[in-house]
C-alpha cells in the first residue's frame, strides 16, 4: 500500500486521476438524464437506444483522426477544450427542453458532436498518464484509473437515478455539465510539459499528409501490437452480445426481474475492480501476448458457465469470477501500449488501435441481439463464451505461428 501513497502523493497525477474520475461520472448520469428526457418527450423506449448510438458510433471513426491531433497539438488545451464543449453541449439539451424546443433530431445532433468530442479523452488520457507518473508507478497508475472507472460505471447510474427523481433530468444534465468543467479546471492547474515526455518536443519531419499513415503503418510493422489490437476486438465483439442477452436471461433462466439484474451487473463490475487490484498490487509480471489469450480464455469460460447458472447464488458466484478475470486486460493492454510507444506517437497509435478495436462491441452488440431473437438468451451467452475461446486459441496459434513476441519495455520504436 506504501507504492499506493507515493502515486498519491504526485499532486499533478491525482489532479488529472481525481478530475478524470468526475468526467467518467458525468458521463453516466448524462445516460440516465438523457433516457427520462427522451421518455417524457416522447414515451418511446427504441428511441433511447438510437439517440445513444449516436453518441457511440463516431467514436468508432473519429479516434484515429483525434489521436493526430493530440500528437500535432497542445494535448492539454484539447483536453480542457473537449471538457468545455462537452458541457456546453450537454447544457443545451437543458436549455432547448426549457425551451419547449426539444426534438430527436436535435438531440442527436449534440449527441453525435459529444461523442467526437469525447475520443480526445478517451485517447488522450493514456496519452498523459505515463509522462505524470515514474514509470515504476505506471501499471498502479493505469490500475487507479480502470478502478476509478469501474466505480463510475457502478455509481453513475443509480446517482443519476437519484438526481433525476429528485431535481428532474434536466437540472441533472446541468450537474453532469459540471463534473467536466471540473476536470477542465483541473487540468487548467497541471503544467503543459507535464503532458509530454521530456524530450519530446512535438516536431515531426513528415508531411501533414504522412501522419494519416504513420499509425497505420507503425500497428503494420508492430506485430505484437498488431495482434493485440485484433484480438481486442475479437474479444469486445464476444463480450458484447451479453448486453442485450443479460436482462433476458435474468428473466426467463433466472425467474428475477430488474433489480436482480442490475445486481448481476453490479457483481460483476466488483469483480472486475478486485481483479485489477490484485493485479496491481502483486505486481503481476507476465508475457502481455499471452495475458490476453489467458484472459480471453477464461472470460469465454466462466461466460459458459454463467449460462448455465440456474441459480441465483451460482450466477452472482460466476458472474463475479467473470468479471474478476476480464478487470487486468485494460491495464495489462494499456502499460504495455504506453511503454513501448514513443510517446511523440502516443496519439496516432493509440487512435489507430482505438478505432480498430471499439468496433468489436457495437458489432456484437447487433450480432448478439439478433441470436437472442433467433435463438435463446442462454444459448447466446454460451455461444458468446465459446467464441471466446476459440478466439484464445486463435491468437496463440497466431503469436506461434508467426513468431510474435512481445517488446522489451523501453519505449522502442520502429
């Protein structure tokens, strides 16, 4: 716990961790405000799910494009300027509902805006982490915040709840408006170089034109970062179909309703926090290539036996192991993206690899729905768990095959 109190004894770090945090919150109570206004508005459930694919989808294409712009400019003015806008934005959904101007297409509009907005955070965070902390303190950093996150996803939403039943959605929205320009005023206060590494001076020899093609090229020639952004989304496509098959499944396997269904999300967003500390804290020193085939195996195996659970006790108990094992994969992907990326290059890479991979839940999201209509929810789960496997399997036999090994971790390029 001593390493713990010297990272939080780095005011610039828990600045950006404490502000990070907030915005994380913010983004869950925007989820629930936005559902109650779109219900009262219109009383119509499918509408929520199209408003927030807005939000989603350009993340997905915009990454890439985001993660150039943060290696080309100020990474800290961008990060302030996405929390500014985004509050901004999220505070005019309130304005034009006073307004009696409130509209579906209106509201996709900002939530489309939102949503290219938010992947300068979400690239830029793991940009900005390794050059706050000694690289030492790097993984427990990384770990405090998918923890902090995890906290987020489990409290964010009955917050919201909370919010909405009392102060109504659209005050919520103006609470949610300020936990990002919380973290714009944090982040105001954290010196700019603090953002870079020391001898990266932001200069480029290449032509406007190259950086569009460096990220791709560098994930081409860095076959254990290649293999690793393909078998994470492989492995969000056979983790999303839980999404729509869960609440169906609580239902009809289960015989509960709602509330034990967010029990079993809940669980499972505990497991995945203890599983990330005790990552952290036994500072776990393994092959990253073959971490991830590990975790993929068994996420697929205890998904399996989560399908099979025909109790509630054996559900929490496997739900619970499931989410323990998925916990380390971010932390394990992300140290290991951040120690052997130039940091000049952070940006470009990682939105590359960002708008790869995020593809995967969307996609299994729609694949996983349309086998629960067709099929069953707990046929669809063990499907999902099974596929998983197979992708394990798959991505070892391809790290043998082609001789993949991982970097030593020291910053190296190509």
């Amino acid at each position: 716990m001593s390493e713990y109190q010297e990272l939080l004894k780095n005011k610039d770090f828990v600045k950006f961790w404490i502000g990070g945090t907030v915005s994380k919150l913010g983004d869950q109570l925007n989820v629930v405000a936005i559902s109650w206004l779109i219900l009262e508005a219109t009383g119509s459930a499918s509408f929520i799910g199209i408003a927030l694919s807005a939000f989603a989808v350009p993340m997905i294409v915009t990454s890439f494009f985001m993660g150039i712009l943060l290696d080309r400019f100020s990474r800290k003015y961008l990060l302030i300027l996405d929390n500014i806008a985004r509050g901004i934005l999220y505070s005019s959904i309130t304005i034009i509902y006073w307004l009696e101007l409130f509209s579906l297409p209106a509201l996709m509009i900002i939530m489309f805006m939102a949503g290219i907005l938010s992947t300068i955070s979400r690239v830029g965070s793991a940009t900005v982490i390794p050059n706050l902390v000694p690289d030492e303190q790097l993984e427990k950093a990384n770990g405090l915040s998918q923890i902090t996150w995890q906290l987020a996803y489990l409290s964010g939403p009955a917050l919201g709840g909370v919010l909405t039943s009392i102060i109504g959605p659209s005050y919520t929205l103006i609470v949610d408006s300020l936990t990002f320009w919380i973290f714009s005023g944090l982040m105001l206060t954290i010196p700019a170089y603090k953002y870079y590494e020391k001898d990266n001076q932001q200069e480029d020899e290449h032509k406007s034109s190259d950086w569009f093609q460096e990220g791709f090229r560098f994930l081409i020639k860095r076959k254990d970062l290649l293999i690793i952004t393909i078998a994470t989304t492989m492995f969000y496509f056979t983790y999303a179909p839980m999404e729509p098959a869960l609440p169906l499944f609580t239902q009809v396997e289960l015989n509960q309703g709602a509330s034990i269904y967010g029990v079993i999300k809940s669980v499972m967003s505990v497991g995945m926090i203890v599983g990330t500390l005790i990552w952290g804290y036994f500072k776990i020193k393994a092959n990253p290539l073959f971490t991830v085939s590990v975790i993929i195996l068994l996420w697929g195996i205890t998904n399996m036996a989560f399908a099979y659970s025909n109790t509630i006790f054996l559900a929490f108990i496997t739900i619970f192991f499931a989410g323990f094992v998925f916990g380390p994969y971010n932390l394990v992907v992300t140290t290991y993206k951040q120690r052997t990326i130039e940091d000049r290059k952070h940006g470009r890479v990682f939105g590359v690899m960002n708008s790869v991979s995020a593809a995967g839940l969307p996609l299994g999201q729609v694949a996983g729905g349309f086998l629960v209509d067709a099929t069953t929810a707990q046929f669809t789960l063990f499907a999902a768990g099974l596929l998983s496997v197979l992708v394990a399997i798959l991505v070892v036999f391809s790290i043998n095959a082609f001789h993949i090994k991982p970097m030593t971790t020291d910053k190296k390029t190509l």
